[in-house]
C-alpha cells in the first residue's frame, strides 16, 4: 500500500514583493483621498464654529439690541501717561474686542464670570502683579481685567474651542489665547485706530480725525462705536459681519506676520502713496516679497511684528492685526501695516484651507470665499474725508463684489450667489 506525502506549498519572494507592492500602491493612492476627506471633516467643523459664532452674535443683538463693541472696557489708567495704548494692571483702556462681549453667548459664561469679576488666579500662580506694577495688591486684577497683552490674565492666554480653526496648527508662546476669527471692518483703512472717534485718553474726539474715521466707517463692525442690525441699510443677507484669518506660525508668512512700515507712515490723509493711497503698496515695492517664495516676506522687507502682534495672536485685543478683517484685498492677500499693529493696514481674511477662506454674513449664514473672488481696483484709494479725495464718503466700493460685502450701507448693486 502506498502513500502520497501532501504537498504544501507557500508564496515564493517574489510573489510576496509583488503583493507588497500592490498594497503600496493601493496605499499610496488612498492616502490623498484621505487626506482630503480628514480637510473636508476640518473645514466643515470650521463653518460649524463659525455659525455658533454668529448665533451668539445674534443672541446678544436680542440681549442688548446692539451688535458687541470692539473697543471696549473700562476706561484709562490715571497712573500711567493719559495715552490708551500703554499697558496697564488696572484697567484694560478700551482695548478689548468684540470676542470678549460674545462670551457667554458661545457657552464660555464661566470664562466670562472670571472676566467681569475681580480675579485672583495669575498665569505663574503668584499672589499679587510683579514688582513695580500698578496693582501690587491681594487681587490683582481688576473687573474686566488688565490690557489684553497682560500674559499673566488667565483668561487672555485661554485659547477657546470655538474661536480656533482644527485645520489651523498655531498653539502656544509667543501668542496668547488665539482666534481663527475676526470682525469685519469694511473697505476703507483710513484712520482706524489711531484717529479713531477718541482721543489717545479715551475723551470723545472734536477735531478732524473724528468726521474722518466716520467717512471711513464702513463696516459691519466700527471701532469704538456700537451699532445694530437697523444700521446694516445693505441688509444683513448683503453684509459681511466677521472673517476668517490665519494664525501665524513665526514663519514670515505674508498673511499672518505684518512688517513694520511695510504700509510707511500711518498718521497721512489719503490720497498719498502709503498703504490707505494703495493698498498694494507692500506688493508694488518690490522687494519685500520674497520672489522665489511669494508666499513669505523678503530679508529685507524690514522689522517684522512677532509674537502676540501678529494675526490672531491675541483674541481679546482689538488691534487690526489681531481681531479685525477688511474687504480691500482677496482673502489670503499679505497683510500691510503702517509700523503698529494699533494702528492701520489692509488685513485681508485668510485661512489653511485650499484656496480661499469662511466669512460670516450678518444673518449669520457662513460663505466659503474664494481668493479669486471679484475685488475691483487693489490700487483704489481708499474712502476718506479728505477733501483733495476721489473715493468720497458714500460712493461705491473700489474694491469689487468684495468690498461691496463688506460695507454696511453704499447701496451697491450685488448678487452674493457669486461668491
């Protein structure tokens, strides 16, 4: 009787490398569709904190029935030089956002409660402010807080879930707590901060920087001024109430770090050859964009603003480079300061994602715009009441489809279905 011996057989190396290799490139082929859908799920929780930015911006319009100030808290300190833009333990010198008022609006009321009460705790667990301060006492810090650039306020280093983007990666020192998200200040730059509607020691201002900074209000969101949806006249559907922006990541990227007098001298009255005479005017130099990497500032494109003064770096300060947007330039555009990030410049949304950024209309529908979106004249002098000007207060945007979004009332002719 014989036996058959059972033959069992295995792969050979060879059948085993083609194997390899097939999964490789099954793999390789996958890994891109994954990515886009992991940016898809990014960009959609995105949009999701934006609409619950603008219901709480809704819910505190019923609540007060005014939109949040964005320039707002108690009043100058009497112990520093009468000037708002020093730093002060006692007072917060009108410096804070519109963000900080949306608080309790977007489920952050115990981050408010700290905020709007005398607050103990410090960020290096000290008792009291560090020698030589001006509130060296048990508590050290004042209802409404110290100036936002204050590192040792709690509340100002919290970064909140709802003001970051997941698809942006910025986290942590030099900045303080960040934003993905700003208001919308409209299509003029003339006059923003500095010679805005109050003196430097926070007193109603009378002279001409007063009716110039109202020629050049134009937006949803004004600075030290507190309007309502009866003051959008272009309709809330029309309007763009808050933008997108990127936080920087200390890369020199054109979008998030601002270069000191990129924009030159901040205190001239258009039309000139600064960067309210031509918001281009950081392009249009030459030089200060690296040609290789047009994506970054040159080596010699001057002093950069690092740290909390860049975009997004501070989510409880109202400083243009911060917490404001304008629709001069198209999203993703470089930011162009005039030396101070308090003071004025184009300061374009921008985002992570592909090709465009959110912005949020005043009814609080969330819009994905383009970088290609319609944007007019990008050299177009910007509105102002000087008298020598072309771009009058009241005429029509320079700046396109996008800065007609951004203006509350010059009754331009628009069809957002564009976007």
């Amino acid at each position: 009787m014989s036996y058959r011996k059972s033959a069992s057989r295995g792969f050979t190396l060879v059948e085993l490398l083609v194997v390899i290799a097939i999964i490789g490139v099954l793999v390789g082929l996958l890994l891109p569709a994954v990515q886009a859908a992991r940016e898809a799920a990014r960009r959609m929780s995105c949009s999701n904190n934006f609409k619950q930015i603008g219901l709480a911006l809704h819910n505190y319009h019923s609540a007060f029935n005014k939109t949040p100030k964005h320039g707002t808290g108690t009043g100058i300190d009497r112990n520093q030089a009468l000037n708002w833009w020093r730093d002060s333990d006692v007072t917060s010198q009108g410096e804070l956002s519109a963000l900080v008022g949306l608080t309790p609006y977007m489920e952050q009321q115990a981050l408010w409660e700290q905020i709007s009460s005398p607050l103990k705790a410090r960020v290096d667990k000290s008792a009291t402010n560090s020698p030589g301060g001006t509130n060296a006492g048990v508590i050290p810090w004042p209802t409404m807080g110290p100036t936002p650039e204050d590192q040792q306020y709690p509340p100002w280093m919290t970064d909140i879930g709802t003001l970051r983007c997941p698809s942006d990666p910025g986290k942590g020192a030099p900045a303080s707590g960040r934003t993905n998200y700003a208001v919308c200040t409209g299509d003029s730059i003339n006059i923003i901060l500095q010679g805005g509607p109050v003196n430097d020691d926070l007193t109603p201002r009378d002279n001409w920087g007063a009716e110039y900074y109202r020629a050049a209000d134009r937006g949803f969101f004004g600075i030290r001024t507190q309007g309502g949806f009866r003051d959008i006249l272009d309709g809330l559907s029309n309007t763009i109430a808050m933008g997108e922006i990127a936080t920087d990541l200390g890369d020199q990227d054109i979008r998030t770090a601002m270069r000191a007098n990129n924009g030159a001298s901040w205190d001239q009255i258009p039309p000139n050859t600064q960067v309210d005479g031509n918001p281009s005017r950081c392009k249009d130099a030459g030089t200060y964009i690296d040609p290789l990497r047009p994506r970054f500032w040159s080596a010699t494109a001057g002093q950069i603003q690092g740290g909390q003064n860049t975009r997004g770096g501070m989510w409880a300060h109202f400083q243009f480079v911060a917490t404001q947007c304008n629709t001069v330039l198209p999203p993703n555009s470089e930011v162009c300061g005039t030396g101070h990030p308090d003071s004025t410049g184009v300061a374009p949304p921008s985002s992570r994602h592909q090709g465009g950024a959110h912005v949020l209309m005043g009814d609080g529908a969330v819009k994905f715009v383009t970088d290609s979106v319609e944007a007019g004249n990008s050299r177009a002098v910007t509105v102002s009441g000087a008298a020598n000007n072309p771009s009058r207060p009241g005429t029509a945007s320079n700046y396109g489809l996008w800065g007609a979004l951004g203006t509350r009332g010059a009754k331009e002719v628009m069809n957002v279905e564009e976007l």
